[in-house]
C-alpha cells in the first residue's frame, strides 16, 4: 500500500518549485501571452532548480532517480504558475525521458550528458499529428526501413522550439507500433514552418509545424537501437505530465477564484456566502482533488512497475482535461464580468485549460 503523505525531499522540491510558479512564472504569465515569448532569463532560472537533472542518474550526467511521483508533484505546482512557462522550461525532457526510458545504452551515454550537464538547451519531439482521428498508437507518419536507414514521412503539428532545437525526438509508425527516431536539425527533408502555430492559447510557447520527406535517419537513430522500444512506459508519462499539468491549472483558477469570492461583495455580503457560488466552488475543489489523488495513484503504479499504470494513466489524463475545462470555466464565472478582462488570469487559464484534450506529448515526466 502506497501513503499520500509525501517525504521530505518531495516536500522541499514542491516548496522550491512552489516559489519559482509564483514569484517568476505567475508574475511574468501575462506578459510572456501578451508577447508571445518566454524570456530565456526567466528559463535559466527555472533550469537551476534541476528538475530534469534529477531524473538522470549521475551516470548520465544527472544526479538523481527518475520518480514519477515526485515529478507530477513537480509539474502540478510549476503549472500553477504558468502552463506555457512550464512547458518551455521543461522541452529538453521530452527528448531526454524517453531516451532514459526507451534509449539504448549508447543513445544515452550519447545524448542524455550533453542535454543535463550544462545550460538550458532547445531539444524537443514531435509526436502529435494535426489529423482529426489522432491517435499515439496509430501514427499517420510513417517509417520504413531502406537499406540501413529509416525514410520518414509526415507531418508534426506543436512541436515546441522546433526552430531552434539542437534536434528532434519524431515519433512515426513502423509496421503498426509506434517509435522514436532522432532527427538532428538541419536533416535533409526536414522541414519547419516559418510560422508559429496560432492557438486559443499557450502563446507565449514557440510551436511550429514540422514536415517530414523522405527523411533519412540510421539504423543507430531509432530509439532502443535496432530492435526498437516499447512505446507504453513514454506514453504514460505523457500522459502524467498532461493530467499534472491539468491538476495545477486547475488549482490557479480555483484558488484565484475563491480569493475573490471571499473579497467581492455583491448586495452587502461576499460572494462567497452566495449559495450557487459556493456549490460552484465546493465542486471545483472535489473534482481537483480527485484528479489529483488519481495522477498520484497513476504515477505510484507506475514507479513501481505495476501493469495497470498505463490504463490509469489513461484514466488520469482524460479524466483531468475534463476536469481542468470545467473548474476553469466556473473560475471566469466566479468572477462574473470580471472573468472576461484580461488582466485577470482566469481566462487565461481557460484558454489553456481547453488545450488539454489535445496536450499529449507537449510535456513528459
């Protein structure tokens, strides 16, 4: 049986990263979607907290052990902060954790000390595809074996920083599973949009579309080596990210929320004392939590190798974008006319909570 109590260290963690969410991020979240840019100082300071270093054995360059449980406590309160700040600071990982997960030994030794041993450096994936029926299992990019080499095909929609990442995870669907192949930048037939994608939200996050034609990549490049990998284990931990992720954008808009019930009066009483505001934000508060214990739960499975994790990773992530729309919507309601100004944050964490539906694979654990 597992405990919900967490242990020190992970308390410590939670309370550094808990400064960094709102001393940095929240303070600079209306700025940076205005902008639409993360600033690199704002990066290099969250770099320094080492949360991917912490997941690399020292062997790899990192100086810790990889724990699901102690990243979703991690991601949930840096998402509280900002989402699109989160993701930026934390796209290095979705190259180094499925290289950590799936990797062969070569691949990292090869790549995981030159993305943890130093400053905070642009490497990403692409996974997502901007097809109506996608599915991660069922990958439209196709791969195929030629001679000693993998061709790519295909198209990436969302791939963060794929201008300027050193090089790209591409996810592609060979014989009916779903691999990894790394891409390095500058590949011929690799083709990146000059455009930025243009979403409802996570503006501030550099995404772009990435093209693939007959993109050539060795034997060496496929994820695990020549006998490939087993696309589960990286999946769920996308899928923990997202729902993390979810948890704490949530837990922004309720709080800010419930503060300003407690503040604004309406008719000589707070708000707060209003029946159908207080339902609303005694539901908001029922369904987090559920989420939360959920993912905990999830990530506890899979950091101990249980075969259920991946279905309740499933279960959590689904299970948390549903939630994440609806406290976020009530959090603009809470606030009535108020919640449609900018300058409040609930509505962005409404614009970024819709996202979540389609969030899998913009951020792993």
């Amino acid at each position: 049986m597992y405990s919900f109590e967490p242990n020190e260290e992970q308390l410590m963690l939670v309370e550094t990263v808990g400064k960094y969410a709102e001393n940095d991020l929240r303070a600079a979240s209306h700025e940076m979607e205005e902008q639409r840019e993360i600033p690199l100082k704002l990066i290099n300071k969250g770099w320094e907290l080492g949360l991917l270093q912490a997941s690399i054995p020292e062997s790899y360059g990192g100086f810790g052990e990889r724990s699901a449980v102690t990243s979703v406590l991690a991601l949930e309160e840096m998402a509280c902060g900002d989402l699109a700040g989160t993701l930026g600071l934390m796209a290095p990982a979705l190259f180094a954790i499925p290289v950590l997960l799936a990797g062969s030994e070569e691949q990292k030794k090869t790549y995981l000390p030159g993305i943890v041993e130093g400053e905070w450096a642009p490497y990403t994936a692409g996974l997502i595809e901007y097809t109506f029926d996608f599915d991660p299992n069922s990958l439209k990019t196709k791969a195929g074996l030629k001679g000693s080499d993998y061709l790519l095909d295909g198209e990436k929609a969302f791939v963060p920083f794929a201008k300027e990442a050193k090089a790209l995870l591409i996810y592609a669907n060979l014989d009916g599973k779903t691999q990894g192949f790394v891409v390095p930048q500058g590949t011929t037939g690799l083709t990146i949009s000059d455009e930025r994608e243009n979403l409802m939200g996570l503006n501030a996050l550099p995404m772009y579309r990435v093209r693939l034609e007959g993109v050539k990549v060795p034997i060496a490049n496929r994820l695990g080596g020549a006998s490939g990998h087993d696309f589960e284990p990286v999946l769920a931990s996308m899928r923990l990210a997202s729902a993390s992720a979810a948890v704490g954008v949530a837990k922004a808009s309720f709080e800010y929320s419930k503060n300003y019930a407690k503040d604004r009066e309406a008719f000589g009483v707070k708000i707060a004392q209003k029946q159908a505001i207080a339902f609303m934000l005694a539901e908001m508060a029922t369904e987090i939590e559920a989420m939360r214990l959920l993912t905990w739960e999830a990530a506890w499975m899979l950091d101990n190798g249980k075969p259920e994790a991946f279905h309740q990773a499933y279960l959590a992530c689904t299970g948390a974008a549903d939630m994440a729309l609806m406290v976020t919507d009530r959090g603009v309601q809470v606030l009535g006319g108020h919640g449609y100004i900018r300058e409040h944050p609930v509505e962005l964490w409404l614009r970024n909570g819709r996202g979540f539906a389609m969030l899998t694979g913009l951020a792993i654990i």
